[in-house]
C-alpha cells in the first residue's frame, strides 16, 4: 500500500506539472499572439525604418537579429530538448504504446505538408530549399487557441497535440542539422565532441549541480556557432546530458530532486514569456507597402500556406485515422472525430520553428518575406478554422 500511495503521489506530481505546463504554453501562446501583431503594426508603421534599422545594427560580432535567432533561441533550444527527454523518460512518450498515434501523427504531418510544398515549388532551385518551412507546429500558438476554449477540449486532446509537437518538435531539431548546415569546421566540431563527452562524464558521475553542465553549455554554443551547425542546436545536445533522477522505489523521476526538473521550471517561463515573443516580435514583422494580393498565389508563400493548412489537415488526421482505423492505438479519451480534425488544423499553426527555419533556409529578404507571408496566412486560416470547427463539435465526454 505504501508503495501505491508513493507512486499515485509521484505520478500527481508529474501530472501536475504537466498541466502547469500546458497553462504557461497556452498563456504564452497568447502572448504570442499579441506580440505578433504588434510586429506587424510595426513593420507597417511610421516605426518601420527605425523597427528594421534596430535588428540589423550590429553588437559585437553579430547583428540584433542574429543574437535573438542564434543565441537566444539556444534557450528555447534547450526548453524543446528538456521536454523531449523528460517525456521520453517518464512522460507522455515513456512508453511504445504511448508513441504510437502521437508519433505516426507528427511524421504524417512532417511528409504531407513537404510533399505539397515541393510539389508547387519544384523544380525552382530558388526556393525548393524552404521545403521544411511547413512541416512545423507551434506548440505555444496551438495550446494558446486550445485554451479559449476551456473545457469544449476534452485534456485528453490537449496532450495529444502535446506530444505530437514534441515529437514535431525532435524532428524539426533533425531536420536542422541535416539540411540546414553550412560547411562544417573540423576542429570546432571536434572541440564540441570534447565539450559533449566532458558534459556525458558529469552525467555517468551524477553531478547533479547544474553549474558545471551551463558553464560548458556555453563552451558547447560557442563551438558548434564556429562549426557551421546551427549554433542554437548546441542547447538540444546539452539538455539531452543534464541528469534526469528517480525517486527510490518509483519508476518516475522526481521533479524535486531531478536537475532536469529544475532545469525545466527555471527556464519555463523566461522561454515562454521573454525570449520566444521577443523572437516573434524580430521575425514576424513584414511590410506590405507595395504588396499585392497575387503575392500570396506566387508558389513560395502558396507552398508554405498549402502545406500548412492542407498538409497538416491530411498528414495528421490522416494518419490519426490509419492507426485508429487499423486498432493499433485508441483516439483520446473522449474526444470524438471531429475534435481530431480541428486539432489537426491547429497543427497547422507553424508560428516560431516555421519562421526560424526559414530565415536558415533563404537569405534574400525578398523571399524571407514571402515566406512570412505564407506563415502568417496558413497559421491564420489553420488556426481559425481548427478553433471553428472544435467550438461547433463540443459534446459531453463519453461516459466510462
């Protein structure tokens, strides 16, 4: 009985914190919401001059922009790898069984959006390398609409997409250091390697002080910066090495003790509330002085828009579909058909990897602005009728 009481007392500690996690995710969605437009207004202000001088005026070795995309999301970097472990280790992805419709959902709705996007932009070597652009979700954003719709959303649902943009999230991550590296340094990337093994011998000897693992998380930044990875990159490897402990007697880890913990709740809500609205607020601002509305039929913005909205709808809701259909895993609790559906159209919400992936894919501002464009108007009409079609199916949770 003590052993049961431990565990349900461990496990409510976990739940708790996971729904702490959902409200500081749907809080700062809407945040982030706000500070986009307020980019928007900017950029499309008397202010624009000023807004755009502003990011490109250097700081040392690097310009405004760069220090918020490079450095600054390293943070944010570090929150999605953080994640990514614990709920591989004793969250909601802790077990196959868990993987299963989360997983097959992501890669489902990682291919659809590509596919459609390659296929209104090939073979154009100019812009076919944005491929990845909609292949993203943005958990923030997708949470933030979730929560104006309180308990129409069964929670079951909420973790769903949860997992699904972790998972989203790991293969966006992927997806980086493959294709969107430059010619790599070899001794930088030896140093890294030497930094990565120092920082696995802190792990293996269970140093638990979280000191000595940021000290050489910043020797690690600094490397990959030099190696052409994606510098931000460097915060996914270090916290896959920062410890994650168990409380004796218990499969769970214990969020009192746990580095990784106190890691997590540390960052939550400097990366929630500062650092992700400050890069919304660099990277969402685009004019459209001198736009037309045939921009947004040219195939760089219809790819990432297409993909975003259609690409997500039949890569998740698709696969959603399969797997139920074929009895390999059940839908949420309670939560119908048509709820999945909207849920796969808020997948399509691909706010801030989306416009982090294309800024490494383009460097020409005028496609940098399309792409944008694309963003913000998939994102938008994903959002709005994900958000209409789960108001209108509301219904009382199954009885069980």
């Amino acid at each position: 009985m003590s052993s049961n009481r431990t565990t349900g007392s461990s496990q409510g500690r976990i739940n708790s914190t996971f729904r702490r996690f959902l409200d500081s995710e749907a809080s700062g969605g809407l945040l982030l919401m706000a500070v986009a437009l307020l980019a928007i207004a900017t950029a499309n202000s008397p202010l624009s001059e000023s807004y755009f001088a502003a990011l490109h005026a250097y700081v040392g070795p690097l310009s405004i922009q760069h220090w918020i995309n490079d450095a600054l999301m390293a943070f944010f970097f570090l929150m999605v790898g953080l994640e990514i472990k614990r709920e591989m280790t004793d969250g909601q992805l802790s077990s196959w069984s868990r993987r299963i419709l989360p997983g097959v959902a992501a890669a489902g709705g990682m291919l659809a959006p590509a596919l459609i996007y390659v296929a209104l932009n090939y073979p154009d070597a100019n812009t076919i390398r944005g491929w990845a652009i909609p292949s993203a979700t943005d958990i923030a954003f997708a949470l933030g609409v979730l929560s104006l719709l309180g308990p129409r959303v069964p929670t079951s649902l909420k973790v769903f997409l949860t997992a699904l943009a972790i998972i989203d999230d790991l293969g966006a991550v992927l997806i980086i250091a493959l294709f969107y590296s430059s010619e790599l340094a070899l001794l930088d990337l030896a140093a890294a390697a030497a930094v990565v093994a120092a920082l696995l011998g802190l792990n293996r000897a269970k140093v638990n002080s979280l000191i000595p693992y940021l000290l050489l998380g910043v020797a690690l930044w600094v490397f990959v910066y030099r190696s052409g990875i994606h510098a931000t990159l460097a915060g996914v490897v270090l916290a896959l090495t920062i410890p994650i402990n168990r409380t004796p007697g218990t499969p769970e880890a214990s969020p009192g003790v746990s580095p990784l913990h106190r890691l997590e709740q540390a960052l939550h809500i400097p990366v929630a509330f500062l650092i992700v609205p400050i890069f919304g607020f660099a990277n969402a601002g685009v004019s459209f002085a001198g736009v037309s509305p045939a921009v947004f039929a040219e195939p760089l913005s219809l790819g990432v828009a297409g993909g975003l909205v259609i690409g997500k709808l039949i890569g998740v809701f698709g696969s959603v579909f399969l797997v139920v259909r074929a009895g390999w895993a059940d839908l949420p609790a309670a939560a119908s058909w048509a709820q999945v559906l909207g849920v796969a159209l808020l997948c399509g919400i691909g706010f801030t990897m989306s416009l982090f992936i294309g800024s490494l894919a383009f460097e020409d501002q005028g496609l940098r602005d399309r792409v944008k464009f694309g963003i913000l108007a998939g994102s938008m009409v994903a959002g709005l009728a994900g958000y209409g079609i789960l108001r209108l199916s509301h219904r009382r949770p199954r009885a069980r």
